[in-house]
C-alpha cells in the first residue's frame, strides 16, 4: 500500500480497500481495471490473466 494515501495496488485478479475482494465476473487484472474480451455464452476470462475461459461448444483465443 502507498504510503501517504494508504491505497493499496492490488495483485492480478483482485480489488477493494485491502486487495481482499476477487474481481467480479467479466473483469481481470492488477485491481480488476480490464474486461474480458471474450465471446463466449458468460464473457468470463482469467481474472489474473484475463485469458478466455470457453464454455462447452465455444473454442479460439475469444470463445468465438
């Protein structure tokens, strides 16, 4: 965490005041800044990685 304002930068894959909440569904990275870019039937992707996870019947780097 920052000295001065306290707030704290979050690993890959989690948020809040104390890094201490996962990212929500469809969100990635450092603090859950990005979005998933996937096409797949939920939109979800790692949410350390930010890498598509494909449902059943859904293949390709997006889930397209």
């Amino acid at each position: 965490c920052h000295p001065v304002t306290g707030t704290c930068s979050c690993p890959p894959g989690w948020t809040g005041h104390r890094c201490q909440r996962a990212c929500d569904l469809g969100r990635w990275g450092p603090d859950c800044a990005h979005a998933c870019n996937c096409s797949n039937g939920d939109g979800s992707c790692s949410a350390e990685s930010g890498q598509c996870q494909c449902l059943a019947g859904y293949t390709g780097t997006h889930c397209e």
